[in-house]
C-alpha cells in the first residue's frame, strides 16, 4: 500500500512551522559540536522542550542514517537564558555494531551545564 504525500500547511500556521524547523536546524561548530538559537518568551527561560528536541538533532546527526531514535531520556538542571545560544556537545557512547548506536548530546549554556 502506497502511503499518500503529506500535504504541505498553508496560511498562518506556516509561519510556525517554519519558526520550529528553523530552531532544530542546528549549526555545526566542529565534529560532535552544534549550536541551537532561542526563541524569546515572556517567561524569560528556554523552553524544556526545545531543549531536547535541539539535543535530540543534535544526537541524530552523530549516528548513519539507517538508525532511527530507540529512546530519549533527560534532565534539566538549570534553567537556559534565551539570550545566550545553547550548545550541544555529543559523546559517541557506542558505535552500533551490534545493538545500535548510542549518542549522549550533553547541552551547556555560558559555559554552563544545563542537562
């Protein structure tokens, strides 16, 4: 069975998810190092999340293609400061050979560990 195209948002929900894409599309500083922008809320704090939907991105780019996500699991430590871009720093824990690859994204702020 052919499993029918998606059909593409149009009116103002577009603009939204184009605002989502573009918070996942992470930059790449190194090897295993990408970079997240922030949206501003009125609460003044990143939103949980998107910090694990960034750290998420983060991790899938670290491992082939033909894996898909098994489990996601984190902790919030301290609260991020939208002003300030959080980075996302991923240990390679295992390479998959047998079981499936495992990534560990660990995400900092200002220099600070957030998770």
């Amino acid at each position: 069975m052919k499993v029918p195209e998606p059909t593409p948002l149009r009116g103002p929900d577009q603009g939204a998810v184009d605002e989502l894409l573009g918070l996942l599309d992470l930059e790449t500083i190194d090897q295993d190092l990408y970079r997240g922008s922030n949206v501003h809320t009125p609460r003044g704090r990143v939103f949980g999340g998107q910090v694990a939907a960034q750290a998420l991105c983060a991790g899938i780019r670290t491992v082939p293609e033909e894996f898909g996500v098994h489990s996601l699991h984190s902790y919030f430590l301290l609260p991020g400061d939208p002003s300030i871009p959080i980075v996302y720093d991923v240990e390679r824990i295992r390479d998959g050979a047998r079981s499936g690859p495992a990534a560990w994204p660990r995400v900092s702020t200002a220099g600070r560990s957030t998770s």
